[in-house]
C-alpha cells in the first residue's frame, strides 16, 4: 500500500478537526464555561452565608457597587497606583533603553540581566518586597539606618502615604524591564540615516529624541502603556503579601477588593460583578489608548 498517498479533502478536513478538538475543548472548559458561568452568576445574589437569599437580582449588584464606598475607594486606589506605575515604566523603560542600545563591552549580558526581575514569578517578587519593608528586619530600615538617614527602624507599611509609594517602587521593579525591552526593540529598528542626516542638519541630542526617536516609538509606547495599565489593574500578590490593602485601606486595589469580598464575605454574585465592572472600567483606557494608536496612520 502507498503510504504517501494524499487523504482525500473530505478526511483532511475531519483529520484537521479531530486534531484541534483538544484544543477547542481546552478552551471550553477553561475560559468560555467559567466566563458564561461567572456572568451569569453577577445577576445573582449567590451568598454563601445566606443561602436562602440565593436567586436571580439584575442589574441589582451593579447598582449596588456604584454606591459602595470600599469598591469607589478600591478603584480610585487602582487608578492611582496603575497611572503612577505606568508613567514611571514608560519613563524608566526608556531611558534603560537608550542606554542599552549605545554600544559598550558587556551589553549582551546586560540586556539578558535586565529582564530578570520581569522574569521573577509575582509570588516571589511579593515575598521579597516584604522582607525589603519589614520593619524588625528589613533591608530598607538596615540599609537607611548604615547611611544615617534614620535613628530608629520605622514601620513604613504603616504610612498609606509611604504604603502606597513603596508599592508602586516594587511594582516598576518588576515591570520596567519589559518596557525597556519593547522600546530596545524599537529603537532597532529606527534606520541610523534618520539620525545622521540630523546631525548634519545640527540637531542636538534632545532634539533629536524629542522629534526623531519618541514620535517613532510612538505605537509601541501606546502599547506598553495599555498592557501596564491593564497589568495594574490586575495586581494581586504583591498588595496582598506585602499591605493585604491597609492600612485602613489605603492600598487596597480592586483585585483585593474582589478577593475579599468573593471568598473571605463568600458573596460571590456581589463578587462577580465586581470583577465584571473593572473589566468594562478597563474597557476606557483600552479605547483612548487604541484610537490614540491609530489617530494619524498614513496610508501609503
């Protein structure tokens, strides 16, 4: 028998499909049942607590949480913590790649080193933030206290003031490196000529990053701060490992919020709907920043 002979189109096309059917069962099971199944559940008061009360509400939940003060506080303290945290990334990321893109003997090794703390898991980027900050003994107290720039070890985590401040530092630690290295990627690919002739033409160094570099690396800006704004969003280890949203909830994001109110308060339809709202909240920011993206594409 030839072994090499085509199927015909018709077993190609069943072939094809038994070979995807894992995968599209996969998907089922993983992400369209629990989102239907989640969606359905925001409609519901589902309290596990009161399981009398259990039954189909509407819009009641959403309606509720417009005028819950712990979600409207949760999701100014989102809003605060991912634009800080964003604007600090873009500014970082691209400084650390225009310098990585000079040239100078150890780049390789550095551009490898670089994305190491955007590599290390959330967990354990929580767990070393919170001994850095830990008041008995933590590197932060020891190392200000060596430099005498403080008498006694200070509980900073006690501060919603220095909470949040060092919050946002542990999470531009981790998040700068993949900005710089999207911005590496695009400052790769902007033709040395461009920059030659504006030499030539006696453009300084700020001229020709504020008109030569940045308005080239315009698009990917726009989606290094989409994906850090939505990644903010998204938060949950390190505030709960390091502050878990105190003090009096001053860092408490909206991922905490959820958490808390979905599996310590067992109110999960209250808890769904939650999550549902931040994630037509993000829906905001995702559209300027697109619309931003494509406001002056040229058509060639």
């Amino acid at each position: 028998m030839n072994l090499t002979r085509r199927l015909n189109p018709e077993n190609e096309r069943w072939l094809g499909l038994s070979l995807a059917l894992p995968a599209v069962v996969t998907v089922l099971l993983v992400l369209v049942i629990p989102f239907v199944f989640s969606l359905v559940l925001s409609f519901t008061r589902y309290d596990l607590a009161r399981p009398q009360t259990t039954g189909f509400i509407g819009l009641t939940n959403y309606a509720n949480l417009l005028g819950d003060r712990y979600f409207l506080n949760s999701l100014k303290v989102t809003v605060v913590f991912a634009l800080a945290s964003m604007v600090f990334e873009l500014i970082l990321g691209v400084a650390i790649a225009l310098v990585l893109n000079e040239k100078f003997r150890g780049r390789g090794v550095l551009r490898g080193v670089i994305i190491l703390p955007w590599a290390l898991p959330s967990i354990v980027n929580a767990a070393m933030w919170q001994w850095i900050y830990n008041a008995d003994y933590g590197a932060l107290n020891a190392l200000l206290h060596q430099l005498g720039l403080i008498a006694d070890y200070q509980v900073w985590l006690a501060d919603p003031n220095w909470a949040m401040a060092l919050l946002i530092l542990a999470n531009v630690w981790k998040e700068t490196p993949f900005t710089a290295i999207l911005v590496l990627a695009g400052l790769q690919g902007i033709p040395d000529e461009i920059y030659a002739a504006a030499k030539v033409d006696g453009a300084s160094v700020w001229q020709r990053l504020t008109q030569i570099t940045l308005p080239l690396l315009r698009p990917i800006l726009i989606v290094c701060g989409l994906l850090q704004t939505i990644w903010s969003f998204q938060t949950f280890e390190l505030v709960y490992v390091v502050t878990q949203g105190g003090p009096f909830g001053s860092t408490e994001v909206l991922p905490v919020r959820i958490y808390e109110m979905t599996f310590r308060s067992l109110r999960f339809g209250y808890g769904a709907a939650m999550a549902y709202l931040t994630g037509l909240i993000l829906l905001v920011p995702a559209f300027f920043y697109i619309r931003s993206a494509y406001r002056n594409v040229v058509e060639y």
